[in-house]
C-alpha cells in the first residue's frame, strides 16, 4: 500500500532515478541538460526550510513519486500561495491513488502553513490533458496559460 511522507536523504538513489526518468520523458524538459548536483542540492535546502515541501510517494519500500512544493508571499498581498516546482508519478502508477495521496499531502501542507492559495501548473508535455483533469477534480480552475520562449 502506498503513502507519501517528506522526503529524507535516503531517498536520494531513487529519487534522482526518478528525476531522470521524468526529464526523459518530458518533451518540454528533456531539450535542456540534466544536472544531477543541482537536483541535490535544491532538495538537500527544501528539506530544511520551512517554505518547501519536498515529499515522496512510497510503495513497497519503492519511490514511486515526487513532489517539491514551494511557499511565498504573494506580491501585491499579504497572503501566501504554494506552487509546484515538479509533481511526477512513475508511469505504471499512474491513475492510482498515489497522485491523490500525494495532492492531500500537499493540500495537508499548505493549510498548516496558512497558505491562501495552491497554484499547480502543468508544464511538462507529459499527458496534459489528464493532470488539468485531475487538478480540476480536486477543486482546481484554469486560471491562465504559460507562455514559453527559447533562447
């Protein structure tokens, strides 16, 4: 049975496996190169600030998912909003509870720390019509798009 908790350092090995295997597969992504030092060390500061949620999903002794959520003041507000920096499920756990256990952990998160608002974004190319299915059946509305030039 699956369960999601935050992620320790012992994740690591599976995690950058993880990592790696949703940079491959996202055409949005995997244009730009993979550095494995800078994974680390962004997760290595999450783990230890209280504005990021780094948090895996586990089965079977096995990571099956991530999630690194960040808190911020909003800029013209007091209020605060979460945002997603990565969310990615392993491809044979798709359509699982492993995504909903994940966004209740997040949505768990982000109500303790008085956040006013979470904004998910759906940057990866990968299955986009499903993951703005799946956020808008947690409660989730469209609120704009993302524009995106190379340079």
């Amino acid at each position: 049975m699956s369960y999601v908790r935050r992620y320790v350092d012992g994740d690591w090995p599976q995690v950058i496996a993880l990592a790696r295997l949703f940079h491959e597969e996202s055409p949005i992504h995997a244009p730009f190169p993979f550095d494995e030092v800078r994974v680390k060390v962004l997760l290595g500061e999450a783990t230890h600030n209280r504005d990021w949620l780094p948090a895996v999903c586990v089965d079977n002794g096995l990571v099956i998912g991530i999630m690194l959520l960040f808190h911020m003041p909003m800029f013209f507000s007091p209020a605060s909003e979460v945002g997603d920096l990565t969310f990615y499920i392993v491809p044979e756990r798709r359509g699982t509870r492993a995504a909903i256990q994940m966004m209740q952990f997040a949505e768990a998160w982000a109500t303790a720390i008085n956040a006013s608002v979470m904004r998910m974004g759906i940057t990866t190319g990968i299955r986009d019509d499903a993951v703005q299915h799946f956020y808008e059946k947690y409660g989730f509305k469209q609120i704009g798009r993302q524009m995106e030039k190379r340079l």
